[in-house]
C-alpha cells in the first residue's frame, strides 16, 4: 500500500466520523429542543 492510499482512506474516516458527531449534535439538539 503506498502512503497516499492509506492517507486517503484515513482522511475519509476522519470525515466519516465527524460528520456522524455532528449529524448526532444535531439530531441531540433538535430532540431536546422539540421536547422542551
């Protein structure tokens, strides 16, 4: 595996979980904002 491979699929899964953290935020705020 050359070292560009492994950066790409480790930058896509930095993307990946920072885009479930924030779609989660997200989901959390909307949640308790709507049951207050």
């Amino acid at each position: 595996m050359s070292w560009l491979f492994v950066q790409m699929w480790f930058l896509l899964l930095v993307a990946f979980a920072l885009g479930s953290v924030a779609a989660w935020l997200v989901h959390r705020n909307i949640a308790s904002r709507g049951t207050r």
